[in-house]
C-alpha cells in the first residue's frame, strides 16, 4: 500500500468568504507513520457519471485536533481531498469534517479516510477573481461569472470552445388564475437581477459562488433568490442549487413559469449535425437532430444516417447524393423541441419548425428523467433538473435551435402548465373570532386565523446540473448522466463508524436481531420506513411544493390519507418525523433511506418555514397548506431538524437554514405560537428584551439553533447563551416541570419563577428537545442542569405517587408515554439503574398514547372500492409511527441490555 501523505491543517490559505480553513490536495509524504484514526467509507449508489462528490465525516471526541491532516485511500492508491470543518467539541477538536473529491478520485473501490500529520503544500485554487468577473477553470471545465447585471454564468467552456453563454432566471407572472373564464390576463416576463456575488470557497477540489438577487422588470422585483454554483476540479459539469423565497400577492401574482435560460452557440454548424436529446425513464433517449436525414424519399447514404443517428458527425455535404444535396433546403428544421411534465405519471415531448407553426407530438411516456442535450459534434450542453417527475409540473424546452444560437430553459414551475396558485383552500367560513377558531380547530382540527395562513416568506430549493461537453455524448452517456442527476454519488461513513463517533447524543445503535424482541423491533421499525416509502409512490406525495413531506393522518373511510381535512393533511414535521427518519438512516446506511430524509429536509426546512415578512424565521404547523396554519413556530423551524443532512453533507443551503434560527425567538415577542389556547400569555413589545419561552418546543429549538452555532464556529457570545439558558432552567423550583419563563434575548437567561408552579405537555420532549439534551448532557459539564433534565425524563413516566412526592404535586394525565419511554431509557442509563431501564421497556410495550400494537399486515384494495389499486394499513399514523420509531430505535441505544425475553 502506498504510504500515506501528510499535511498540516491549513488554516489560513485559501480560504472561503466566511472564512473556513481548507486543507489542500494531498500530496505524497516519504515520512508517513501509522494514522491514529482510519474511517471506512461506503457509497450510497454505485457511482457512474462523476461530477464530484462532498461528504462529512464525524469525528471522536479528542480523535482530531484542529492542526491535524486528512488522506482519503482508495483502494490502495491515495486521492486528493480538500477538507474543512464543519464542527468542533467543547475541547477544540473537530467533531466533523467535510471533504470534497475531484470525479478523478472517484472510484468503486473500498475508500477510507485517514488522520495524518501532513506538511503544508501550495495548491492552486479553481477561481480567480477580478473587480468585474469570476473566472472559474476546473481543467475541464472554465466558466465565466460577472459581478453586476443579470447572468448567472457568463459563458462555460470545454476543450476551449464555449458551449454555453448568457444564463439568467427567468420569471413568467400573470395577474389572474387561468381557470377564470374571463382571461385577458396580462403576462409578464422578469428576469433575475443580480444584487450580491460571493466566493464561499476557493479551494483545489471544490469551489462555490454564491449570488443573490431579484427577479425584476421596469416596474417591480419579484421573488428574491438565492443560486450557489459548483464546482469541482477535472469536472465538465457546474452544480446549481435554487432557491426562491415567496414574496408576491398570491390572490394577484400567479407564478406562470420558473426557470433557468442559457444559450448554446453552434457556430455555423450544419443544421443535420446539431443534436437534440432528451431522457426519459428505464435509460430511455429520444434522440432527434434539427434537420433529419433519415426517412426521406431520396436516401443520404448509410455514412449519413448513421453518423446522425450516432451523434457523430456526418461526411462533408459534397459527398451527398445530388438527389439530397440539391434538396437540402427543403427539409424541415425543427428548432423547437418541449418535454413537458405535467404530473408525476406522464410527460410528453412536441417539436416544431418555429412559432407561429405547428407543434407536433413528437413522444410519450411516464416520469422522465428530466436531463437533455443541445449540441453538435463538436461540443454542447447537456442538463438536467434533479427530481424532476417528482417536483412537477416541470418543463424542458429548446428553442431557435436552427439558428446561430440556440436556446435552452430547465423550467423548475413549467409554463405550460396551470399557474401557480397558493391562495388559501377556503374563505375562513365565518371564523373572525377566537372563540370560533376554536370551534374550528374541534372539528377540523385547523388552527385557522385570518391573513395568517398566507405563503410570504416561504422558500422553495431546486437542484440543477449542466455539462459542458466537448461533443455529441452517446445515448448510454447520456442516461448515465441523468441517473447522476437523479442520484448523485454519495459517499459516507460506515454505520457503525457512526454510532461508535458519539455524535447526535449516541442516540442510536446498530440493528441487533440477537433476541425474538429485538428482531421484532427491528422487523416493525423496517416495516414502518418501507410503508412510507410505498406511500409516498401509492399516494403520490409529490409536486413542486409538496414533494418531501408526508400526510398526517389516514382516513379509514375514503382510504385516503386526510389531504383536505383542516389539521390532519400535511405533517410540516410532527412529531419529529424528520428525526425518525435520521436515525433510521443512521443506524441502517440504507441509500433509500437517505434519499427520502433528504428530501424532507430540503421541503420542511424551506416550503414549512417563513423566511421573510412578520412571522420569519417561524414554521408552520399541520395542514391542508404547507403554509396554512395560523399556529406558527420554532418547532417547525428548528435547525435540529436540518443538522444531520448538514453534517452529512456539508450543504451549504441547509446551514444557511440554521443559521436562520439563531434569533428566531425574538419573533415570539409579536407572534405567540400558542395565542388561541392561552390568552393569558405576556405581550412583549417588539423593542424589549424579552420573550415568553417554553422549556419544552420553544427551548429545544433554541437550544438546537445555538448549539449547532456554538460547535459550527465556537462562538463564545453564543455559547454563553446557551450555557446561560440551561443554568436558569435548572434553577427553576420544578426545572423543566415549570413549564416556561422570560427569557432575556440578550443574556440568554430565563427569569426565575416565584410562582411555584407546575407545568407540563406531553408535546415537550417530541420535537427535538429529547435529542438536543441526550447531546448537550455529554457536551457540558453542568451537573444541576443534568440533574433537572434527568428528573424531566425519570418523573414523566413516574406514578402519580412518585410525581407528588418529588413536586408536590402528581402531573396531569399525560399523552405519548410510549414515546417518553426513550427519557426513562436515557435516565436509566446516566444513573446505571436496571430498574429505570426495565420499566423504560415496560412503558414502551404497554403505555397509553402510542403504538401498541404490532400489526404489519397490509390490505390490498382495488377497484371499485378505489379509484386506484392501494395497500393499507388503516393503523398506521404518521404521528405514532414517528414516536414509536423513535422510542424503539433510543429505547434500544440507551436501555438495549435491560430488554429481557
């Protein structure tokens, strides 16, 4: 085996905007000895099509110091790897690290990564930047970026030849619905405006720009923006992650067409040698040119064909038969080709020779890959938009291909389609006061207030890829590029690398089938992911705003999940069903499994959460909008959600997120998450430095946003925060069990209550609270807030007896104890205690409020019963499926020895 590089942690050089420390290429090293650590890697899918790939990695508390290097072996050959770190511990080493690699280092083989003390080596970086310009060469690829107008990208090179020029966003607004019958709506085109260029990284591997701006035109700025491109070293390809945040009149502004244009100039190419592809489904390829040669009345020659149909490029036209080259002329050239995805079950492709004629139908199918091609033999751009059937109504268009220029839209909202309409379902049916909110809610379980179920603020992440190639890819090329774009390569640690590095409060072990009832676990907890993974198909839980979120409740009667009943239709994160979903991937390394919890951290952390206006950086709770609800809050937003997708990928969108949440619970002061229910909350003025916080949903938001920022930059400001806050918690007389305080914005800390009281809801420790404490009790050495949070868990569950005993008082009848069954297991494991951890199992299997029983069997309904055939489980919720998984997957982490046949 080769010997392993050494480098020292560059800190300084080649440093992102934000300032993180990169370390550079690896280069060989004559003097490597053994590393201390060695983390085994594995691929998600297979790799095929490379573009680059980023990854994180934890690491053992103390494994890594901030000095230390890092090798990446593949096989037995070592890879260059551009590192930086994504956290650190309470101890100032690193707790993650993210990596990125060039496709070149891209291999099927075994890969591991490798601490090594390394010396410094100059690496050149990709970018060089100028006052005017970016300029970005991958060795494969060079692009071009302006500082000021309205293009994303200027111009993309490969094998220097421009094959792109002039991208810019795009925005189609019409001022009425289109099922209106009246219909002269006026239509506007705006495009994107650009207001802020930054370089956030500048290394060797990887670098990324990221722009901000307005969509605009003469009159007005619509929906601002936010696009990152990527880039990595020896890759012919640039990464585009947009987003969108909503800020039109959703009654006025309907949303005709989204999207992202480019040229391709072709140069005086001949029209018959200009290519035009599309990918379908099952590596399908429509694969058409301007001009056809095949099918004419007069035959070209098999050197002709056959070189068109290939992609390659044909004889010169004095071979031709006269009887097709003096007709040339004559044969239509079709510049304009459209594959539309309207649904997620079918898409069409129509070509035509030019507007104001004819479309033809050219294509049918299902659920299109959504990637093409427009080129020639001597150079083009293939692109693509990830999630495209699943995020419809999507649209592909070439346009003036039989011109000098052509041009191409990836249409994220297609304009053939209906506009976008995100008014509210239905008129608030007379409910103008609170009293009859209330009487709403009892019914529909709707939280519903007027002005309050509008989407201003919400945001919407959209992922894109285009190639520069420096010709006519084959068709099998082709489709391995849009399954890259579909499912790009994922490279990550091994699953129990991941449970033995102690982060995320060594909440979750490996699956163990050692014992009947741990085999049944482990069947129900497989049983429940594969249920939702079949619904979200069977249901089709899938659309440009929808895709990424599951249905809350199921409705036994229609067999439909409650998509148009008030409180029951979209989860928006419920009982943290995001969290499930982490740990399951976790603790199984399943891709599927991290395919959908992706996706649900890019929906509940952009589409659940309003990112502007007066409820931002709140979410949304349950409903039939993602929007809807007038119960807005820092549950719904919380950065705990989103810190597993960061860390395990280094995504920079998702740690803007974060981020976001920092000072989220100012907003409290204005808008009380829980108005209806308690009219007796305090009504902070906007300019005081308080707010009413509860030590359950409210803190372990905060808790969550502050911790990710302490360990993201060991902030001190942030970490006294923090610290502050937990110490004022346990200072209370009943700790958690008093249920809220003020809390000082400034300082962190909570006011001390004289009251006396005692206060709890079953919904405190379920969105997160549970696992921000299992972390910060193995992070910070307090031992009164242990105890105060020790006590919350050992007493939830308790008897009445216990309770009163402890607090004067017994608790209330309480909710979720299966759920809680995890806080017993937590306590039994701080304190070492069998019995805490026996009745840890007790409360799992034979608690009220949960999942007790363990039916799998599914039911299959067809027609006429149903509109389509389906499989059911009418047990099945979303709220108990995530709280039993959880409970299960914690119960099994903390308390796995006392679980006794």
């Amino acid at each position: 085996m080769k010997k392993i590089t050494r480098r020292k942690f560059v800190q300084d050089s080649v440093l992102t905007a934000a300032g993180i420390p990169l370390l550079g290429a690896i280069k060989p090293s004559s003097n490597a000895k053994n590393a201390a650590v060695s983390v085994p890697l594995h691929w998600l899918d297979k790799p095929t099509y490379a573009n680059g790939v980023t990854f994180g990695v934890p690491w053992p508390k103390g494994a890594l110091k901030k000095d230390a290097g890092l090798a990446l072996i593949s096989g037995s050959i070592e890879k260059p790897v551009q590192s930086w770190p994504l956290a650190y511990w309470p101890d100032g080493s690193l707790k993650w690290t993210a990596h990125a690699l060039s496709p070149l280092a891209i291999s099927a083989e075994e890969v591991k990564l490798q601490a090594a003390t390394i010396k410094k080596a100059p690496a050149k970086p990709l970018i060089e930047e100028t006052n005017s310009h970016i300029k970005v060469n991958t060795g494969k690829l060079q692009c071009v970026i302006e500082k000021n107008g309205s293009t994303i990208f200027e111009s993309l090179s490969a094998a220097g030849k421009e094959t792109a020029k002039n991208a810019r966003l795009v925005l189609l607004v019409q001022t009425q619905d289109s099922d209106d019958e009246i219909s002269d709506f006026q239509l506007s085109r705006l495009e994107g405006k650009i207001e802020k260029v930054i370089v956030e990284q500048n290394g060797p591997v990887r670098a990324v720009v990221k722009l901000e701006g307005s969509h605009a035109d003469s009159s007005r700025q619509l929906l601002p923006y936010i696009v990152r491109l990527y880039f990595y070293a020896e890759s012919d390809s640039v990464r585009l992650m947009h987003t969108i945040i909503y800020d039109a009149d959703e009654s006025k502004d309907f949303m005709r067409g989204l999207g992202v244009r480019f040229d391709v100039p072709f140069q005086g190419t001949e029209l018959h040698n200009r290519h035009v592809r599309f990918v379908g489904e099952n590596g399908g390829v429509f694969a058409e040119s301007v001009r056809g040669l095949t099918g004419l009345r007069r035959d070209p020659g098999q050197a002709f064909t056959q070189a068109q149909i290939t992609g390659n490029p044909t004889p010169i036209n004095a071979e031709l038969p006269q009887t097709v080259a003096q007709r040339l002329q004559y044969i239509p050239a079709f510049g304009s080709y459209t594959l539309f995805q309207p649904t997620p079950d079918a898409f069409e492709i129509q070509k035509q020779t030019r507007q104001g004629h004819a479309r033809l139908q050219s294509a049918y199918g299902k659920r299109s890959a959504g990637t093409g091609y427009l080129g020639s033999p001597a150079g083009g751009v293939a692109f693509g938009i990830r999630n495209f059937w699943q995020s419809h109504p999507a649209q592909l268009d070439i346009r003036k291909a039989e011109q000098e220029k052509g041009e191409v839209t990836l249409w994220l909202w297609a304009p053939r389609s209906q506009p976008m309409d995100l008014r509210f379902y239905h008129d608030g049916m007379g409910q103008d006061t609170y009293a009859e909110q209330l009487e709403g809610l009892e019914i529909t379980y709707e939280d519903y207030e007027p002005e309050f179920g509008r989407p201003y603020g919400v945001a919407r992440t959209s992922e894109m890829l285009i190639l520069a190639l420096p010709h006519t890819p084959s068709n099998a090329a082709l489709a391995e590029i849009a399954d890259q774009i579909q499912s790009p390569s994922m490279l990550l640690p091994m699953p129990d690398y991941l449970a033995a590095s102690g982060v995320f409060g060594n909440a979750f072990s490996l699956p163990d089938t050692s014992s009947e009832k741990k085999a049944a676990i482990e069947k129900q907890l497989d049983f429940y992911f594969d249920y939702y993974k079949n619904q979200i198909e069977a249901r089709h839980w899938y659309g440009f705003w929808n895709y990424g979120d599951f249905m809350h409740a199921y409705d036994t009667d229609r067999h439909v999940w409650k998509y148009d009943v008030g409180g029951f239709a979209w989860d928006n994160s419920e009982l943290s069903t995001d969290i499930w979903l982490w740990y399951y991937f976790l603790r199984s390394g399943r891709s599927d499994a991290f395919r959908i919890a992706e996706a649900m951290t890019r929906h509940t952390g952009e589409v659940d959460v309003h990112h502007i206006g007066p409820f931002a950086p709140l979410g949304s709770r349950h409903n039939v909008m993602h929007w809807g609800c007038s119960a807005k809050q820092l549950r719904i937003s919380t950065a705990t959600n989103r810190r597993f997708y960061y860390y395990l990928t280094g995504d920079e969108r998702t740690g803007d997120l974060m981020r976001e949440q920092i000072n989220a619970v100012k907003t409290l002061q204005t808008v009380v998450p829980v108005r209806k229910v308690n009219a007796a909350a305090p009504k902070n003025t906007e300019n005081s430095d308080i707010a009413t916080v509860s030590f359950g949903t409210d803190w372990g938001a905060i808790a969550g946003a502050w911790l990710t920022e302490w360990e993201r930059t060991q902030d001190k400001a942030i970490r006294e925060k923090l610290l502050n806050s937990m110490r004022t918690i346990a200072a209370q007389p009943h700790g958690f069990f008093t249920g809220s305080s003020l809390l000082n914005l400034k300082t962190g800390a909570f006011e001390i209550d004289k009251t006396g009281k005692v206060s709890v809801s079953h919904l405190n420790a379920v969105f997160g609270l549970s696992e921000i404490c299992f972390e910060l009790l193995g992070l910070v050495d307090d031992p009164k807030f242990a105890k105060a949070w020790l006590d919350y868990c050992r007493l939830y569950n308790a008897t009445p007896e216990e309770q009163k005993q402890e607090l004067g008082e017994s608790l209330k009848k309480l909710n979720l104890q299966q759920g809680h069954a995890r806080l017993t297991a937590f306590a039994a494991k701080q304190h070492n205690d069998p019995k805490l951890g026996q009745r840890a199992w007790e409360e799992f299997y034979k608690s009220q409020g949960g999942t007790r029983s363990t039916r799998l069997e599914i039911t299959h309904l067809k027609g006429p019963e149903v509109l389509n055939p389906i499989d059911e489980n009418p047990n099945v919720s979303t709220n108990g499926a995530a709280q039993w998984s959880l409970g299960a997957i914690q119960c099994l982490a903390f308390a796995g020895l006392y679980l006794n046949e």
